[in-house]
C-alpha cells in the first residue's frame, strides 16, 4: 500500500442490476481496482430500506467480477458474515459495530486462514485509543490484515453530518503499522463537502480513501445527499491523482 492509495467507491447501497454496471464501468475508466456496496444495512429505522441481502450481494459479485473489479462489503452480523465471507475480497465493519467484541472476534476467526484484508471503522463516539484497542479483538483471533477507516465523529458541530477528524490519519500513523482509510462521504453527509475533504484525506497521508457514488443520487434508497454523480466522482478523481502524484503515489 506504501505507494498507492485504494479508492473503495461504490454506492451506499446496492440497488439493482444496471446501477451496478455503471459504477462498475466508471470505476473501471478510471483505472480503479475496487467497488463497495451495502447489501446487509444497518439503519437507524426498522422502517427505512435495509438493502438486498443475498440478492444484492450477487449483483454486486457477479458485476464487479465481470469488470475484473474486487468487492468489499459490510459485515452485519454472524449470519451475514458466513454469506458475504466467502463471495467477497474484503470485509467491512461499521461504526455501530465497533465495539460488537463477539462480532470482531468471529470475523478475526472467519479470515484467520486466508487474511482477507478487514476495513474496520471507528465507532462514532470512540475515541482513538478505544478503536485501536478493539482492533486486536480482530488480531487476536487471527487476522492482522486490518485496514482502520475513520470516518468522522460526533462532536456538537452539526453543519456536517459528523466531524471529519482528520488528526486520526496522523494519530494512528504514529501508534499502528495498519494502513489507514478515510470515508469522506460519512463524515460530510453532503456531498457539496467531500471533495475537499477527499483532498485532506489524501494531504494528511491516508493510505486509501472511501467514497460514496451513485448514477443518480437524486434518487437513491440511501444517504442520497452524500453520494457524487459520476461526474463529478470522475472529475474528484482526476484531481486527486494530481494531489497523490505529488506525494509519490497513485491512486488505485
Ligand atoms: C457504510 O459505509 O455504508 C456505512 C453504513 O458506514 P458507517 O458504518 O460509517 O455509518
Ligand atoms: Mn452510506
């Protein structure tokens, strides 16, 4: 990873077959490796979409394989995590499962053999020392391929969605040998602010960036708001290889 910097994009929640293609085809355009895509979501309502489980786990796999794409996804749960495991290249873990310790120690189990690279994100109210420290559920029980993702916090600033704590790239640069990812688009919760804080992420020194993209934002089941068009992901893109080149990096 020292070179380079992973872009995970890709929708907040997969939704059918033909958004799926199109993200897969722009990501492909750009030269780009990955595509996220919720299919098990975690939503503050029971009422509110959930995602398409098995089903949009397949349309995710089967479009990303056929654009030589790798998936990463989130974990909800052990249920999900015995799909998902075995149909994906990477495993994500979310803010509200941060401190789910029996989750974290089944996931660590689960990948132990293969070392499937784990995106693990810091729970929205933990602080730094905590999220490291939850981390080692995750090595202990087997895995150390751990990819530690900030991606903002709640502070009482409430003109973004949470507060991008940008210092964590440095921070936990200092106190871990894990790479670190920045998720913009949870942190800004408009996308009228992500491309500026995709800048900062990638100035800070953050070894790879997530993003969420949508073909219409407009009308997608979930944190529409957050997402960018594809043009103006293409456009971000190519501005922030020119920010990377400079540091000796590529986006990838
Ligand atoms: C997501 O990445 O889709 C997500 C739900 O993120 P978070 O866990 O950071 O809210
Ligand atoms: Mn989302």
């Amino acid at each position: 990873m020292q070179n380079s910097v992973v872009v995970f994009a890709g929708p907040c929640a997969v939704e059918d077959e033909e958004q799926v293609k199109q993200v897969c085809s722009c990501l492909k355009s750009l030269g780009l490796s990955w595509i996220r895509g919720g299919v098990f979501k975690p939503r503050l309502s029971p009422a509110s979409f959930q995602g398409l489980g098995k089903n949009g786990l397949d349309i995710l796999v089967s479009n990303a394989k056929s654009y030589g794409l790798k998936t990463i996804t989130e974990v909800l749960d052990q249920d999900s995590l015995d799909v998902i495991y075995p149909a994906v290249d990477a495993l994500q873990i979310g803010t509200r499962n941060m401190s789910n310790y029996s989750l974290l120690k089944a996931i660590g189990k689960k990948t132990a053999d293969s070392k499937m690279p784990v995106l693990f994100k810091r729970g929205m109210s933990a602080k730094i020392s905590e999220w490291l420290t939850a981390s080692e559920y995750i090595k202990l029980a087997g895995n150390d391929n751990i990819i530690l993702c900030e991606r903002g916090v709640r502070t009482f600033e409430d003109s973004t969605r949470y507060t991008l704590d940008i210092s964590a790239v440095p921070v936990v640069h200092k106190q871990s040998s894990h790479p670190v990812c920045v998720d913009v688009s949870h942190a800004a919760g408009n996308s009228c602010f992500v491309p500026d804080l995709a800048r900062a992420a990638i100035a800070a020194g953050a070894d790879a960036l997530m993003l969420e993209i949508h073909p219409n934002p407009m009308s997608a089941k979930c944190d529409g708001m957050q997402q960018l068009n594809l043009d103006e992901f293409t456009q971000l893109i190519k501005e922030l290889q020119v920010i990377a080149k400079s540091l000796g990096k590529k986006l990838v």
